[in-house]
C-alpha cells in the first residue's frame, strides 16, 4: 500500500491486531522467513518449521527500523542537496537578469558610436541577448522546478516515514515497513538532474565594428560564451633517448626548422640532437661531460642553429646539417662569463641572447655585435634571473623570469612595455615559468614549470591555461610553435610533445 494512501487515525485506534487464522490470539511474532507478523499458534502449528527464525515484534521492529533509519539519512542529504541547487539556480537566474542589463546597456554605448555602420543591426542584437537571456531563464525556471519536486517528494516522504517510526506502533511499523522500503527504493533510483553552466554574455568594447558583427552571431545559445578560448589537442610524443646516451635525458631547450625537424639541448647527457619530423635522429653532438652543457637553442632565418651553454660566455653556432661552424665569445659584447641564458632568433640572421646580469645582446650567426639591451635592473631592479627569449612578429621581445615569477615585454626602444604575472598557483600566476613562444595571432605561451601547465596570453592581456597534467603534460621545460603552427614541448623527462590547438 502507498504510504500516502495509509490511514494513520485508524492504525492507531486499534491497540492490537487479531490473528485472522486463530480467534482471540493477538499478532505478537514475526516470522524472518516469510516476513509477516503471526501469533502464537500460528508459530507453533503453520511456522513450526520457523520457529528459530521468529522474533517478538517488538525486537523485530528494531531491527526494521534501524535498516529504515539508514535509508532515510540518506533522503535527508538527498533533500539539502537539491535545496542548495534550487538555491544556486536562483543565484544564476539573478545573475544571468544583471548580466543581460549589463550586456544591453554596453550594446547600446557602442552602437550610439558607430550608429551609421550598424543602425540596422542594432535591434538585432539586443533582440538576440533578449533570446539568449530568456532562453537561459528558461532554463533555469524549467531545472529549478524538477529541484523544486524533487524536493517535496523527499521531503514529504522523510516527514511521513518519520511519524511512522515516531508514533506507530510495533505492529503498524511491521505492516508498512514494505511499503516504506519500496518507496525509498524508487526515489533513491531517480538521477540528480544535471545542473547547467553558468550563463555569460560577453560585450567586448571598442573592438571594430566588422569584428563584432562576425563575432555576435555566436550569441544563440544558453551555454555559449563569446569570448574566444583555445583547446590544444596532443597529435605526436617523441622519445629523445638514444641508445648512445649514459643517461636519462633531461631536455632544456627546443626549436624547429621550416621542413618540420626540431632540435634539442640535452643537458644530463651533455648534447645538442636534431630530429626528423617522423622521431628518427638526424644527427647528434656530443659536449665535453660534466664542462659546459648546452642550454637553450634557436635556429635563424639563414638557417643557422644557435647554442647557449651553461656556466660560460661562449655561444655555438651550427648548421642544419650538425657541423659546428664557429664559437663565439659574447664577453666581449657585456655578457659576462657564467650567465648566458635563452637565445631567441630575429630577422636576417640576427638572434638575441640573455644573461641573468640583466642583460639582452644581439649578435649576428658570423660572430659581429649588433646591440647591447640592459633591461632586467630597468624592471624589477634586483637580482633577478632572465631565463628564455621570445620575439613577437612586430619586435617586441618577451623573456621569462624564473626567480621572480613572471614574464616581461621589451620593444625595440629598450624599454620595459609590460610586467605580467607573479609568483604564485593562481590563474596568471607561475612557479618557475620557463620556456616562452609567440605565434602569428599574437599570443604568448609560457611554460609555468613548476605548476605543471602551459598558459596563454592573448593580445588582449588575458590569461588562460592551456595544458595542464590532465592533458598528458609532464614538467614542461621549453616551448616552440612548429611551421605548420602547432605547440612544441620540451619536457624534462626527455620526450617532445606535439599539441594542435584551435
């Protein structure tokens, strides 16, 4: 019988329950075995053969309601769930009523501006932050109101089961402990709803007008965000070790050519290795053991491959081929001995290279001294550690600062254009940021070593994270963009990983 369909009143005007089989014996066993109250003489003559398994009621209703009371807790929790939902709901329909007032009221700024180029797509986007808005509310309205039923059943039934345990009696209890069973089995099978995302609407100000139209097309549907995110997907994993190595590699500095082969700086095993784009080992240079090993590498526009070593002022410079062609001793350019860094390769066969004495130089691959940059003291004015270059497509150089957590923008003028970031686990913070690299669109990648994680900043400034070690990533050291642009990475344990990302 349906527990709503019980009546309480009646149960309860009666003090005993007459054995329907023998007149005037009252229902005080239970039988385990065929699980109902009996008498005593139904025990002794149609349950003899039950008897060790028969119970006074009274001891049987507690271990009844002892199983009950642990399914109830558990209807307990399930109704504060879905009333802290029903809560968040509300929460996101109130915000998603202030985002849609701010997102119009922006849309109508922007347009009185440019009110000859898009008067006739005025209406249309507030029409269609309106559709998005009442598409998401009703959304919300439609979750909320299964949270909302949801609830009452389990609230309705915990109140109902509770009065039974509460004021009936032991046979009453025995009689609708099926019941109750039943109707907390078919609430505890029915799925959580699933909760949406929450809902944001986008207005990016004084963006050209043409960008924006494209852009506001994507604002249809209730889970859609406009602004532009990338997700990276892993195509190839490349395995450095060579049989001829002593030891595990550990990598440090990575680049590519324009047929696709990449080149890296191995510095427990001492060597400089260049691979084909299918993994096979196109050649390989091996350093003294233990003197100077190589440290970060690029390859220049005349195909040049330029090796910075650690603990020296001495640059290598090798062809595609793996011949070293000559040495070069920057002291004489204000880079002192023992702090050579990143290098990173400009136009016409120029490169810049880094010191941790807060010093940038560029150099020719002949050997012939371009410029000297002194822009780390212009920065932080400590003693900070430059550590891995990269240069923009219009110049600008972006270098990694590993001891002070955060990377910096240098233009052409010799000035500091911007610090980002600071030491830290957050979003737009690092732990030892290593490895930087540019692509076309003006993004930046940094490889924040010590989190684990590759971020991005876009043009804009904005920060997102890119990889982390769900996505397969394992103590990322160096970073380039391939000619095919995709993402390069050097990790420390000796492999190269290839992500696409869109």
């Amino acid at each position: 019988m349906p527990i709503n369909e019980i009546n309480f009143q009646e149960l309860r005007n009666s003090q005993h329950i007459h054995c329907g089989e023998h007149e005037g014996e009252v229902l005080r066993l239970y039988c385990q075995q065929c699980e109902i109250p009996i008498c005593r003489e139904c025990a002794i003559l149609n349950h003899s053969g039950h008897i060790h398994l028969c119970l006074s009621l009274k001891d049987a209703r507690k271990q009844c309601t002892q199983k009950i009371l642990a399914s109830l807790k558990w209807l307990k929790t399930a109704a504060s769930f879905y009333a802290k939902q029903t809560r968040e709901l509300e929460s996101l329909e109130f915000e998603c009523n202030q985002n849609s007032m701010e997102t119009k009221h922006a849309i109508k700024k922007w347009t009185s501006e440019c009110i000859s180029k898009i008067k006739v797509q005025r209406n249309a986007l507030l029409n269609n932050v309106d559709g998005v808005s009442s598409e998401s509310k009703k959304l919300y309205a439609s979750k909320k109101a299964v949270m909302h039923i949801q609830n009452e059943m389990l609230t309705s039934t915990c109140g109902s089961v509770s009065n039974i345990l509460t004021y009936g009696n032991d046979t009453e209890v025995m009689f609708l402990q099926e019941g109750i069973k039943q109707r907390i089995g078919k609430l505890a099978s029915v799925d959580a709803p699933s909760m949406p995302g929450k809902i944001e609407m986008v207005f990016k100000h004084k963006e050209p007008v043409d960008e924006f139209l494209a852009r506001a097309c994507t604002l249809t549907s209730p889970v859609s965000k406009v602004k532009i995110m990338y997700k990276a997907k892993l195509l190839k994993t490349y395995n450095t070790h060579l049989l001829s190595d002593e030891f595990a590699p550990c990598l440090q500095g990575i680049a590519g050519t324009e047929n696709g082969e990449f080149v890296v700086t191995d510095r427990t095993n001492s060597k400089v290795k260049m691979f084909r784009d299918d993994g096979t080992l196109k050649w390989e240079h091996c350093y003294v053991s233990g003197a100077h090993p190589p440290y970060d590498i690029t390859v220049t526009d005349d195909e040049k491959c330029v090796v910075t070593k650690e603990n020296t002022s001495e640059l290598d410079i090798f062809n595609l081929d793996g011949k070293c062609l000559r040495t070069i001793d920057t002291s004489c350019v204000n880079c002192k001995p023992r702090e050579l860094a990143g290098v990173a390769a400009l136009k016409d066969g120029k490169f810049i290279v880094g010191s941790s004495l807060h010093m940038l130089a560029i150099l020719k691959t002949d050997g012939e001294r371009v410029d000297n940059i002194d822009i780390w003291r212009l920065a932080t004015g400590g003693d900070d550690e430059g550590r891995y270059l990269a240069v923009h497509s219009g110049g600008r150089v972006v270098a990694s600062n590993k001891i002070m957590g955060f990377i910096q923008f240098i233009d052409t003028a010799k000035v500091t254009q911007s610090i980002h970031g600071k030491e830290g686990e957050k979003f737009g913070e690092f732990n030892s940021p290593l490895g930087v690299c540019t692509d076309e669109f003006a993004n930046t990648f940094i490889a924040d070593h010590g989190n684990n994680r590759i971020q991005l900043l876009n043009a804009q400034g904005e920060f997102q994270v890119l990889l982390t070690g769900q996505d397969g990533l394992s103590v990322p050291e160096a970073i380039n963009i391939s000619s095919d642009g995709n993402l390069v990475i050097a990790e420390s344990d000796g492999k190269v990983k290839m992500y696409e990302y869109v």
